[in-house]
C-alpha cells in the first residue's frame, strides 16, 4: 500500500525480516533494500548511510563479494559530505567493523576460494567460484578504494581524526589480496576541486548551504538537487569520467584542412580516437587517496608508505559553518555537519 515509502529504515529492517522468514505475495529481500536506497534519494537527497549498509549486509551475508564492496563504497560516498564529530561515534563503529573485520574476512575466504579452484577445477559450485573470482575483477578491487576514499574525506577538516594504524594495517591486508596486475587495471585521475566546483549545476550559495550547513528538514514537496555522479555508472566503480574528442571547429572536415581562401589545400589524417580503458576509471576526491595512488596500483605493495600517507594528520582545514537556516533542524542530535569545501 505504500505507507513504508518515506520511510528507507523501515525499508531495510523489513528486507532484512523477509530474508529470514518471507512472506506469501511479498517483494523479494532485495526488492526491499533497493526501494529502501530509492526512497533516501527521492525523500532525503541521498542523505542516510543505512539504506546502503543493509544492502551491503544482505550481499556480504550471500557471499556477494562484488555486490557488497560496490554497496560499502556507495555508503562512504554519501558519508564523504560530512565531517566526523563525536556525535558520530555509533557511524564510526559501524565503518570500523566492516573495515577491519568484515571485509578483510570476506577477502580472505574469497581467497582460500580461488586457491582451491586453482589446486581441485570443476570441484566448486558456480557461486564460489564467482566469488573466488571477485579478487581477479579491477571493479571490485575500485570499489574498495572507492570505500577507504570515502572515510578519508570524511576525516577531512574533521575537529577529530578518523583512522589511525588499526585501519591501515587492514587496508594494507586487503590491497593485498588483489595481485599486481589487477590492480594496474585501475585508472585512477585526480580531479582537483576547482574544476569539481565549475561542474556544479546549482550556484555557489546554494552548494555551500548544501555541505556546510547542518542537515535540512526534508520536504517531500522539494524535488532533490541534482547529485553529482561518483563514478562512470557504466563501469559501476564510482567517481570516475572519460573524456571524448575536440569537437571540430565549425566549416571544416575531419581529415581536410582549409587554406586561405577557404579551399581544400590539404588532406590532414583525422586523430585516432584514443581506445578506451581497459579497466574502471577512478576518480578519487580525499587527498589522502591521491597522495597513494601510485602505491595503490604498484606491483609491489609498499605497506610502511601505505601506512604512513593513510595514518597523516590531514592537512585540509575546516572552514566556518554557515548559520542555520529556520527550516532546519534544532536539536543537537541531528545538526551533524556538512563538510566545508
């Protein structure tokens, strides 16, 4: 009947209920989770992490390596917009666990999967073999970076830092579970935040009541602002963009160029299309990430210089909060701060 619509919690508590005992003429759990992520994008701007969590608990709980990373790393980038406070503490634990336990783990079986494929073939059933497969795949592997880039933003410009050498030492166990050569199958590029401003569609007042100030009371009679994509959504690896060719000056002809008098004097050979890439193409937004992106896709991980860039204090000062506005919200509890830019 609709009534659980604005409602994407509810949403996901119910999934989770239907994959433990369904119900006769039901939606299916994951039916449930992603009108749960709809529902937070058409209500809330795409504002709420748990819609994001359940999905990826759903796939983690089916051994979905792919799905899940993809779901993780969806989460930190709606939590990229934030900046970490105290009040945060029940989000951190939530990002510390799937971090530092839950996803070494589901690697780590992955894994002992794929040596086993390799040592008995034709053994495994078709579902642990696609998840045995989920270390040779560069998207899965974008994902996770994709997932850390997110929480390295969030500790930018933050009163308090987020990951010490805890994190790193599981991020520097996970990388390792990808060989060398899938992890060069990721193009990684750096964006630099001027030019992600110019992309913005709304103006500068609006974008800055948007990150800086505390979270707005959502209206359902105000359609969302539009939302930058994170990542080629072709690809499905987050924040990423290819660029096409020059558009042709107007009067000429590819291949022909024009003299004096406006005839054809020479035949030019047209530019070959530059072939695509042959992986995800990542785009990371933390400065943290873009200071490891080589050691990221090196052949050899480098784990103290890993450890190091990840564990630095960020340098990105937090800029003043905007006052709040009389739409927004007034207890303390919910004023959690957008980042500044």
């Amino acid at each position: 009947l609709g009534h659980l619509e604005r409602y994407p919690m509810a949403l996901g508590n119910l999934a989770d209920l239907e994959e433990l005992e369904p119900t006769p003429g039901r939606p299916d759990p994951l039916t449930l989770y992603h009108k749960g992520i709809a529902s937070a994008k058409t209500y809330y701007r795409d504002e709420h992490i748990y819609p994001y969590m359940y999905l990826a608990g759903y796939h983690c709980r089916n051994r979905n390596v792919r799905e899940a990373l993809q779901a993780w790393a969806d989460t930190a980038t709606v939590i990229q917009d934030y900046n970490y406070c105290r009040e945060d503490e029940e989000i951190y634990k939530e990002f510390f666990e799937v971090a530092n336990d839950v996803i070494p783990n589901l690697l780590k079986e992955a894994a002992s999967l794929l040596e086993a494929g390799e040592e008995r073939p034709g053994e495994q059933s078709q579902g642990t073999q696609s998840q045995g497969s989920a270390l040779q795949d560069p998207e899965c592997f974008a994902h996770l970076l994709r997932f850390y880039d997110g929480i390295c933003k969030w500790e930018e410009g933050s009163p308090t830092p987020v990951l010490h050498v805890g994190w790193a030492t599981f991020l520097v166990q996970s990388l390792g579970r990808f060989e060398g050569q899938v992890r060069q199958k990721v193009r990684i590029v750096s964006r630099e935040a001027e030019a992600a401003e110019a992309e913005e569609p709304w103006g500068e007042e609006a974008r800055e009541g948007r990150r800086r100030g505390p979270r707005r009371e959502s209206k359902p009679e105000e359609p969302p602002p539009p939302k930058k994509p994170a990542l080629d959504k072709g690809l499905g690896t987050g924040q990423g963009a290819v660029s096409g060719p020059p558009r042709k000056p107007p009067g000429t002809v590819a291949g022909t160029a024009r003299g004096p008098e406006g005839g054809s004097t020479a035949q030019v050979p047209a530019p070959a299309a530059s072939p695509p890439p042959e992986g995800p193409v990542l785009t990371f937004q933390s400065e943290k990430m873009k200071g490891m992106k080589e050691l990221l896709v090196a052949t050899k991980i480098n784990s103290s210089a890993i450890k190091l860039q990840l564990t630095a204090q960020s340098q990105v000062q937090m800029k003043k909060q905007k006052v709040s506005t009389p739409s927004d919200y007034t207890l303390s509890f919910l004023k959690r701060q957008r980042k500044g830019l």
